[in-house]
C-alpha cells in the first residue's frame, strides 16, 4: 500500500495542477466559441416590470430601451398556433382556471389588467396591450433581435432539431457541469452549449417567493450560492465563450453582485433601470 502512494500522490498532484492551469486557460484545447450575438442586457418576458408581461407592447418596449436579447416561453393553443406565455394554465395571467392547449386562438383571454412581477413580490405592472402574443408575429416585427425562447412542453410540433441553433444548458447539463468543475474534469470536456443561465441565488427569498418548501431555506439557497456563484467556473465558462446570464434582477445592487460574479449578461424584469445602470457603467470607465 505504502509503495503505490509513491506513484497515487504525484498522480493527483500532477492531475490537479494540469486541471487548475488548463481552467484558467481554456484556449489551449478549445477553440472559443462564437455566437452571432453578445447578449448583455436581457429582458425576462419583455420586461414584465414595466408592462404586461409577453405582450408586444413589453417587447416593443423593451427594444426601445436598448435591450439585447427578448426572452419568452411559448405554448401551443388547440389549433395549433405558437402562442408567447409564461404559463401553460391561465389562472395567473387572466383570472381564468383554462390550459392554452384546450383553446383555440381566437378563445384565447385577455391578461389581467394589473399583474404582480413574479421575480419583484409586492410589485405590479399595467399596460394598455392585453392579448397573447403570437411567435410569428414577434420574429415578424423583431427580425434581428435575439429571442430566448423558452418550450415548456416537450412537443414535436414545436421542437424543431436545428445543428446551427445555439442552445443553453439543461437542468441535467447544469448538474453535470458542477461535477465536472468539482471533479476537476471541465477543462478537458467539450461543450456543445452556447449559454449558461440560471438564478443569481441571491434573490430567493427577498424578490422572489419561491413555492418549492425546501428553497425556503436559507441554508439551502446558501448551498446553492457556494456550489454554483464560483467566480473560477463562470469566468472559464466565459473564456471558452460561453455566455453567462444570470437572472431576475430587478434591483441594482442585485445587477451589481451578477456583474461582479462573471455574468456576461443580466436578465431583468425592468429594462430601463438596467439600460440606465450599463449606461452608467460606461460612462465610469470612459473617463478612467
């Protein structure tokens, strides 16, 4: 036993310091890689602070106040359209306990005229647009914006396989990653993803309300701030051109800590204080 740790211990030594050196240094055995966008300033369901969530009003808006990326979810209706909702069921959105799927589009509700901001508690946004967006219409009026879209449903219809469509990591990836930086195996995998987004864990709790019981622990929320907020993986993510968009952040000092983490890019519920707090930031190292 004594004679094979003459030859363990070098092993893992040698093992951990190649795996440190190469984190730290991606290039030297991947290619970085490059999107057709750099995404800093992301509006979560168009901006659901400032208007009516996922109506063409909160994305029109949105793009008015310079973001960069529109993200959205998109249901199927029964007869077939793409429609742009957060929720499968309604009763959220319209007061109405229906599913999207068991209606046609034009059965299709009207939002409530006043909704709470899921990511921003106590909170509420108005607006004069109502109806459901469709997905067509928003590539028709937004044909060079990034859309993040997001399938909630496992639907051929709407699952298209497209090799040159850039793609975020899954919740199963998530996992993976984390054991393959703690293992010290990252350096040495290739990555088929494009985007990295999850939580800034920071917020749980204090903006946003989960429902999950058990993310109504600090000490669980704690866990998953120390195990995933790793400044060394986010910035190697970053390195390999990975983008990093940790969302909701509806408060500037919640903006602030994302930044200062290795976020590439924010997802916020109100575009215009992040386009006012990048605005800000620009203007601070322009004249450093």
């Amino acid at each position: 036993m004594s004679s094979s740790l003459y030859f363990i211990i070098p092993a893992l030594g040698g093992y951990t310091l190649t795996s440190l050196y190469l984190l730290k240094n991606p290039h030297i055995l991947h290619r970085k890689r490059r999107t057709a966008f750099h995404c800093t300033h992301i509006s979560h369901r168009g901006g659901s602070g400032e208007r009516i969530e996922s109506t063409m009003e909160a994305f029109s808006h949105a793009v008015e106040k310079g973001t960069e990326m529109l993200e959205m979810d998109c249901h199927l209706t029964r007869d077939g359209h793409v429609v742009v909702s957060h929720d499968e069921n309604l009763l959220r959105q319209t007061g109405q306990d229906v599913t999207i799927s068991s209606l046609s589009l034009e059965e299709m509700p009207l939002y409530k005229e006043r909704m709470e901001v899921t990511f921003f508690a106590g909170h509420y946004s108005t607006g004069t647009d109502r109806k459901f967006a469709l997905l067509e219409d928003v590539f028709r009026k937004f044909p060079n914006m990034p859309i993040n879209i997001e399938i909630k449903e496992e639907n051929t219809v709407l699952i298209q396989k497209n090799t040159n469509m850039p793609y975020s990591f899954s919740i199963s990836r998530g996992m993976q990653l984390l054991l393959l930086f703690y293992s010290g195996l990252l350096p040495f995998v290739p990555l088929g993803e494009s985007f990295l987004q999850f939580y800034l864990p920071r917020i749980i709790n204090r903006t946003y309300i989960p429902e999950e019981r058990i993310l109504k622990s600090r000490l669980v929320i704690s866990l998953i701030e120390k195990l995933t907020m790793r400044k060394s993986l986010l910035k190697h993510l970053a390195s390999r051109g990975i983008q990093v968009h940790l969302f909701v952040c509806n408060e500037e000092q919640d903006i602030t800590a994302a930044f200062k983490t290795g976020a590439t890019g924010v997802m916020t519920d109100y575009p215009t204080l992040l386009s006012n707090y990048l605005s800000r930031q620009r203007n601070q190292e322009s004249r450093i």
